[in-house]
C-alpha cells in the first residue's frame, strides 16, 4: 500500500507537498515510537518522504536547466552531470 503516489504528487502544488513532508515527518516520529516489529508503517512513510524529497529535488534541478546562471559555476557542475 504507498501512502503516496507520483501521480498525486505531481497534482500537488508547492505549499501542499511541503506540508505534507512535514506532516509525515511528523507521523513517522510517532509510527517510531509505537511501532512494533510487524509493523511495516514506518517503511511506508520513509518511502513517502522519499518521493516527495525527490521530486523536489527533480524540480529544482529542472529550474536550474532552464535558467543556468553565468555566475555560478555549481550550476555549471550541476548542468554537465545531468545531461
């Protein structure tokens, strides 16, 4: 069962997913302190803070292809690696 798919995050705007990685953040510090062994929630909620991690960290990297800056040679690292 995925808490969260890429589908919704996608349809997600900005201050949604950020609120939900706070949420589940929050959620996976109270699965931590009940969980038992059978239990299988915490997975599932580090999952979903993964793919809400990534595709930020996709989107950012997107914004950094369509507007490198001259300045900045991170950027220039950042462009060469992902091409």
């Amino acid at each position: 069962m995925a808490l969260l798919r890429y589908s919704d995050i996608k349809k997600m705007n900005k201050k949604d997913r950020e609120g939900k990685l706070k949420e589940l953040k929050f959620a996976l510090v109270k699965a931590n302190v009940t969980a038992n062994k059978a239990n299988a929630k915490p997975k599932e909620i580090k999952r979903a803070i993964a793919r809400l991690l990534t595709f930020r960290n996709l989107q950012e990297l997107q914004n950094a292809k369509d507007k490198p800056s001259t300045f900045n040679t991170f950027n220039k690292e950042v462009l060469k690696r992902t091409k």
